[in-house]
C-alpha cells in the first residue's frame, strides 16, 4: 500500500472527523449538518486571516467530497476498509510511540550536551556561510541609541541587564548563529557582512518603528563548527533523537521477544 496515500487518508480522516453535533450559534463553517468550529483548528483562527481562510476553504472542499463519497457508498468498498485499516495501525502506532516516549521522559544536563558536541562536530560543520552575532531589537530609535552607547562602554550581558526590563525592548538574543541568508538582500546584510568581531553596528532601520543594534561575535566558513552556545538547541534535538532511536530499538527488540513473529523467506 502506498504510504503517501495512506497518509493522505489519516488527513481526511482529520477534516471528516471535525464536530456534527447541531450548531449553537458558534461555528465558523458548515456544511449540512456537519460543522467547523475553532477548537477544530490545529492553530489559533484568529491569529492569521489568511491561514484562516486556507485551512476553512480546504476544510469546506474536503467536506463536500467526502460526504459525496458516503452517499455514494465508498466507505463500504474493500479499498475504503483497507485504507481504514492502515490508517488505524499508523495512528495507533504514532500514539503508543507518543505515550511510551513521555513514560520513558529524561533529563539532560548540560555536561551531557556538551560531551556529545565534542564527539559529534563532524556532524555540526556547516555548509555555508555564517555569523554569530549579539542583536537587540527595539521599536524607538532613541532607547536604541541609548543601548549601542551604553555597549560600547561596557558588554553584551551588562548592557542587556540594563534594558532587561525596558519597555521599548522587542527582543535580545545573544550568541545567535545566522546564516547571511537570514538577513535578506538589504541594508542589514551589508552592514553585518562588514562587521569585524567584537565591532558594534549603528543603529540600524529596519522599517517603521522596529530598529537593531548588531555586534559580531564570529564570521564562520563553509567547514567551520560554530561553538556550543550557538547550537545548544540544536544539539539537544539531535541528542533527544538518538537516544529515542536507541529507546525504540530497545522496546522493539523486546517486543521481539513477546510476540509470536513469523517471516517466512
């Protein structure tokens, strides 16, 4: 059986799935006696109108076929169970795997990460140009001003305690790996791409009411591992999927052992 295909079925199955109790009032979208409400978004509806208005029109199309197919008795059809069937076992085993990974849930510790980056920096090089850098955004250009002249006497964390708690303050990363990709074709790119380590940037427009202040921690090369700090993330995500890897071959190896298993040749 084709996978993409099965896949496809489960998300129909979503979409067909959604409320048919009759309608207080509430819903977003109907069609017949089946409705769209927004707790059966996978988002919040009222945060973006045009993912809104995808997700209803794909929702509304999804169901006038699907309640075609019914009267037209495809759910009674052998491929219709079939589908069924498969879409039940990648469900079910989605969910076991979901369950069976939070029961076996782990701490990791920093020392943990930090012996596996050294281990592992083959698999951290990177295949294109980059930049750490420190950035602060604001959304007044003299609080911005302030921040790059108290920075240049002092450093990054000093500085950034200082406007922790400062209202016009958008948001502060420090140690951020980007790609020069990341900053698009425009003034930023070429300001950041002349920057030299440790140098701070001027106060850079972005557009109307949003301003940054840029300092270069390190330029990187296709081949270069950036440092820890930058991949933290990263990293952990790497980490946590080896060991579920390790967990699943575990489980199925006892799984293995409880079950009657047999491949013929």
């Amino acid at each position: 059986m084709n996978k993409a295909f099965v896949t496809s079925f489960i998300f129909v199955l979503f979409f067909f799935g959604c409320s048919k109790e009759k309608s207080e009032g509430n819903y977003v979208a109907k069609v017949n006696d089946v409705y769209l409400y927004k707790k059966d978004f996978p988002f919040s509806p009222d945060s973006n109108e045009i993912n809104r208005n995808e997700f209803i029109k794909n929702w509304v199309t999804t169901e006038l076929l699907a309640q075609e197919g019914r009267k037209n008795g495809i759910q009674k059809s052998d491929e219709f169970l079939e589908l069924s069937q498969n879409a039940e076992r990648e469900i079910l085993k989605s969910l076991w795997l979901k369950k069976y990974f939070a029961d076996k849930a782990f701490s990791v510790t920093t020392p943990e990460l930090e012996a596996y980056y050294a281990a592992k920096q083959d698999a951290f090089k990177l295949l294109q140009d980059a930049v750490v850098v420190n950035q602060a955004y604001f959304n007044k250009e003299e609080k911005a001003i302030q921040f790059r002249n108290v920075l240049l006497e002092s450093d990054w964390n000093k500085t950034s305690k200082a406007f922790m708690n400062d209202s016009t303050l958008v948001s502060n990363a420090s140690g951020e790996l980007m790609y020069y990709y990341e900053f698009g074709s425009g003034n930023l790119l070429n300001i950041v791409s002349e920057l030299q380590p440790n140098e701070v940037s001027l106060v850079i427009k972005l557009k109307n009411d949003l301003y940054t202040v840029v300092q270069l921690q390190q330029k990187l090369k296709p081949g270069d591992v950036p440092p820890f700090v930058s991949l933290r993330k990263e990293i952990e995500r790497t980490y946590l999927e080896e060991k579920q890897k390790r967990l699943l071959e575990d489980h199925l190896k006892e799984l293995y052992t409880q079950n009657d298993i047999d491949i013929k040749k």
